[in-house]
C-alpha cells in the first residue's frame, strides 16, 4: 500500500517524485519503470538543450513551467556538482520572411521575461558563429547545453536517498479504481494507491485510457534523426545555431548543437514514427501504426500540411536533402561532412479535431492526475512540472 504511484521513469516523472516527496516526507511514494534503467526514452535521446524559454506563448504552461524550471534545473545541477554550460545561442533568418518572425520571437522573449537578448546584423551573427549566413538574429544567452540522463538518474538516486521506491521492469498493464483507491497491474505484481500520477511519455494516453476511456488526445510518434559532424568539421560550430521556427508546428526546424559530452549534431528533421519507439526506419509496430493512422486528428494534420510531411521524409531518406536544409545556415557544410548520429523519438500529442497540442497537458480525474502532453522543454522545465503536479496531488492529501 502506498500513498502515491507514478507511473515512468523518464525526467518528468522523477522530477514530479522528488517534488512531491520534498514537499511532504511522509508520503509513501513508488516509481513504476518499464525499462530495465531510467531514462531510456525522451529523456535519454534528446538533444541536451537547457531551453531558456524564447519560443512559448506567454502565459502558457510552457512558458511559466520553462522559466522556473530553467532556474531549479540549474540549482539542482550546482548543487549536484553535475556539468553544464551556459554558452548562449542564436537564432537565424535566413530569408527576407523570416524576419517579421524573428522579430516576434524577439518580442516574445522579452514578454516571457529574458534578459540582455540581442539582435544581431548579418555581420555581427559571424562574430558569435564566423561561418554561419543570414540576414538577421537574435542572440539568447540563457541557453545551455546538459546530459539530461544524469540529471534524470541523480533525481533518481536523491528521491531513494530520501526514501523513495523505484522499481524497473515493471510494465503497466492496468488500473483499477475504486472510490477511496487505485490498483496498478504490472506484468510481475500489483500496486495499490491513493493516487496514480501518469508520465508515461510515448505512451501516456494509453495509461491515461486506462481511467479515463473517452480521452480526446492521441500520442503521435514523431521520430528525429541526427548527423554528427565529422571531428574534423567540428570547428564550424562554436555553439547552438536554430533556424527561425515555422510558427505552425510545435518543431524547431534542423539546427546545430554542441553537446554537452562533445561533439556537434546537426538536425533533427520531424517524420512519422512507424513504432512509439521507433528510432530506426526498419522499427514498424503494425498495430502503433495503424492506430496513428485510424486517429480522425492524424487524417487532419496529414491533409493539412502533406507537403511539410513529405518534404521532411524526402530529407529523412536523403542525405543530400538533409545537407541542403543545414546549408541555408551552414553554406560550408558538405554531405561529406556528416556522419550518422542518433534519433529520438517525441511523444506529441494531437487531438480529435486536427490540432498539435502546443502545450504541457496535465489532466485530472477521480484518483489520477495524466501529463498528457510533455515535449521540449519537458526536460529543462522538468522540476517546475514536477511542482506543478505535485500541487495538485497534495492538494488530495
């Protein structure tokens, strides 16, 4: 018997444990993974980006969450002695419509409370990255780089310092409510609770299906690929260099990254992932296809922008597509110069009706709280989410 179950072991859900069981120590709190470490999916194949908050809407979940989750984060990470680097990024234009774009991004930085941003000239973008081409950007100073699966594994190990049960390889099969509890199948045992937190990631909405049979969102599997630069390339890159964002997808466009282990990718594009853990072309799941596929909201999203859809597969299968696109900030990069890198796969949620869900997605129901929806910057603004849903569960206590 525990107070509270939390269902996934990537950074969300170990942020939400250390949350909750920092807030109030006494509750008896278990953490349900089921991969045989921590951290294997989202939080283990994402690009290390510490997000300084630019990008969301202000006033939203993302933007609230990634500005107090940026600063816990880097507490966290001073306090835990684990590495990470502030080195500021820019954003790019590179064509004459882009700039009205840039400049709201600009704007927008400024509403969500971003300090010292700065535009820059054509000339002056080559003083932060000399090889880089474009029009105009803005310079972000807050952003940094960070291996988030040690950030997730230290929340791991400092939530069962303080008490706290983690237990691998344990699958969710089921829940079962009652008026006063919630039973948690798993493929080896059972669990009972009060509450039942959901942060399943690529699979959140069908734990959250589980308790509640009418959910409006589907998790669509979009997988990113990488290239690496070559070592010798490396020099090309000083920083993160990003594109101005299509403002009709929740995607960022291919970029560069240093990497907090070293090293630069390059990428990532956004395909249709054949499996929720597709992370190689050849990964299908017929069944996590087909229901992708069935989903009324998919059929609208893939009507709409079929030729955005296209276009990213043609790159996916082409190297020389690929290449082009980091071209437009890279003139220098050749196909030569890249080596395949990883892919990860984003666990975007889209409902009935056609529309991308923009935003972080925490839903309440009788002995459940489900994080539906939890992409970029999930990781940055994990122990901000973790607070944000620890308030509505001890809300229940």
């Amino acid at each position: 018997m525990y107070d509270i179950t939390i269902i996934g072991g990537g950074i969300v859900g170990l942020a939400t444990a250390l949350q909750i069981q920092a807030a109030n120590r006494n509750l008896k709190i278990v953490l349900l993974e089921k991969e045989s470490s921590l951290a294997r999916h989202q939080t283990g194949n994402n690009s290390g980006v510490i997000h300084s908050g630019l990008y969301y809407k202000p006033g939203s979940l993302k933007a609230t969450n990634c500005i107090r989750g940026y600063n816990l984060l880097l507490d966290f990470c001073q306090s835990n002695e684990i590495p990470f680097d502030l080195c500021g990024k820019i954003v790019v234009a590179t064509e004459q419509q882009e700039l009205p774009l840039l400049e709201n991004l600009y704007n927008r930085g400024q509403q969500n409370g971003l300090s010292n941003l700065k535009k820059l000239t054509s000339q002056e973008l080559k003083e932060h990255e000399p090889h880089v081409t474009g029009l105009a950007g803005i310079f972000v100073p807050q952003t940094g780089i960070v291996d988030y699966s040690l950030v997730a594994n230290t929340y791991g190990g400092v939530f069962k310092k303080n008490g706290g049960i983690i237990h691998l390889n344990e699958k969710v099969l089921d829940i079962q409510h009652t008026n006063t509890q919630s039973v948690v199948i798993t493929q080896k045992t059972s669990y009972t609770s009060k509450l039942v937190i959901n942060c399943a990631g690529l699979y959140s909405d069908k734990v959250a299906r589980m308790t509640v049979p009418n959910l409006n969102v589907k998790i669509i599997p979009f997988r990113g690929e990488y290239y690496k630069l070559r070592k010798e390339k490396e020099y090309l890159v000083k920083n993160l260099i990003y594109p101005v964002p299509d403002p009709n997808f929740p995607f960022l466009g291919v970029h560069f990254t240093r990497m907090a282990k070293g090293g630069v990718e390059a990428g990532p594009n956004a395909v249709l992932a054949f499996s929720r853990e597709g992370y190689k072309k050849s990964n299908i799941n017929v069944s996590e296809l087909a229901e992708s596929l069935a989903w009324p909201g998919f059929q609208k999203v893939a009507a709409k922008y079929w030729r955005t859809g296209m276009g990213e597969m043609y790159r996916s299968f082409s190297k020389a597509a690929f290449t082009k696109a980091l071209q437009k900030l890279l003139p220098e990069i050749q196909e030569s110069d890249l080596e395949e890198g990883g892919a990860g796969v984003r666990a975007q949620a889209c409902d009935r009706n056609g529309g991308l869900v923009d935003d972080f997605m925490i839903l309440e129901d009788t002995g459940v709280i489900n994080v539906c929806n939890a992409p970029s910057p999930a990781a940055t603004s994990s122990l901000a989410i973790g607070e944000t849903v620890s308030k509505l569960a001890l809300a229940r206590f």
